[in-house]
C-alpha cells in the first residue's frame, strides 16, 4: 500500500469512527505484554474500555495477555458469525447487498463481494450465501429428489450425486457435500441453516436449468 493510499485509507476511517480516536500514553503501552509492534493495539482497547479486539492475527494477541484487561481477540470469520447471532443475517445481507450496489469502478454483484469475502471469512460469507441462497437450493434439491431420488422403506428419499448426497424425511431436507465438507444445508420446518459455497450454487443452478 502506497502512503498516499494509507493516508486516504485513514481519513475515511477517522470520518466514518471519529468516536474510536483514543489517545494512548507511553505508560500504558508498555504495560502490555503481547507482542510488542501490537502492544499499542491492546491498550488502545482497554483505554477505549472495548472487550473485543478483531484480528487475522492472533497469534499476537495471546489470551494470558489479554486476561488480565478484560478484553478477548476474535477472528473477523467468529466475530461475524457471532454478528449474525445477534443481528440476523438477514440484516447483514442487507448490509452487504448496499455496499455490492454502491461499488462501480468496477460495477460488483452480490456474488462478486461475497467471493472476496469467502476467502478471508469463509463461514460468515457461507451463512449469508445460504441466507440469499438456500431456498432456491432446497428448491433444486427436492426437485432432483422428486425426479432422480429413491425412496426408501422407511419413507425417506435419497439421491446420490458425483458430489452431493441428498436426503428428505418427514419434510426435513439435508444436503451433504461428498468432498469433505459435510453437511451444507439442511432445512427443517421452515428453518434454513447452511453453509454454502459460490461453486455449490453455480452446480445447483445449472441443475436448475436442466429440471
């Protein structure tokens, strides 16, 4: 990153948090005791009395560190799962479709800026992919079920793909990823839960378009 980027970086971080300035004394700097290039990270935290510091690098923030100041270091991929929780993904869907609608050099979709983000927060950009997503994907997969699957004594319908597995019973549906990845979407009464991929929608979509 250039200087003049960083520059620019930082004004729109002062601008759009200008509360988040805190003033940090040499004092309580040295008082920290993880890594040093980091110490000025954590006491900013406590001076700012934040429980929680959000970082891609916490091997520098060790939690016996930490401890003693109330404060904890999440990765970005925990800490918006936990946003999720408490906000609802629907609500940070939102959030993220305005910022994709708001870039223009170059022009992003949905899926572009969930792509980026599948590579830094995996899981969260899982969530809000079966969040948008996941419906139209149990949609597919109880087509293909109705179509291609068998039906079991027991009632159940099962369709074994080169990649995916996918069984209802009783109205519960669960796709699971043949690759390694296990469960990835399973809707039940209405409730959808999931952890999607751009590759898994893509596959479902062309499936889609052959049902």
């Amino acid at each position: 990153m250039t200087e003049a980027k960083a520059a620019r970086y930082q004004s729109h971080i002062k601008s759009a948090f200008p509360e988040a300035m805190v003033e940090l004394s040499d004092q309580l700097v040295n008082l920290m005791t993880n890594h040093p290039k980091d110490r000025h990270v954590v006491a900013a935290a406590v001076k700012a009395k934040a429980e929680v510091i959000v970082t891609f690098n916490l091997k520098d923030f060790p939690q016996k560190s930490l401890e003693p100041f109330g404060v904890e270091a999440q990765h970005p991929d925990d800490f918006l799962l936990e946003l999720c929780e408490n906000c609802t993904a629907s609500s940070l869907l939102q959030i993220i479709k305005e910022q994709a609608e708001a870039l223009k050099r170059p022009p992003n979709t949905l899926k572009d800026v969930l792509g980026r983000l599948s590579r830094q927060v995996p899981n969260f950009a899982g969530k809000i992919l079966c969040q948008e997503y996941g419906n139209d994907v149990a949609k597919i997969a109880r087509k293909t079920l109705n179509k291609a699957g068998q039906t079991l004594a027991d009632g159940e319908q099962i369709y074994e793909g080169k990649q995916y597995c996918l069984r209802q019973k009783q109205g519960t549906l669960t796709i699971i990823d043949k690759r390694g990845r296990g469960e990835i979407l399973k809707s039940e009464r209405g409730k959808l839960e999931g952890n999607l991929s751009l590759d898994d929608i893509d596959k479902f979509q062309d499936v889609g378009q052959i049902l």
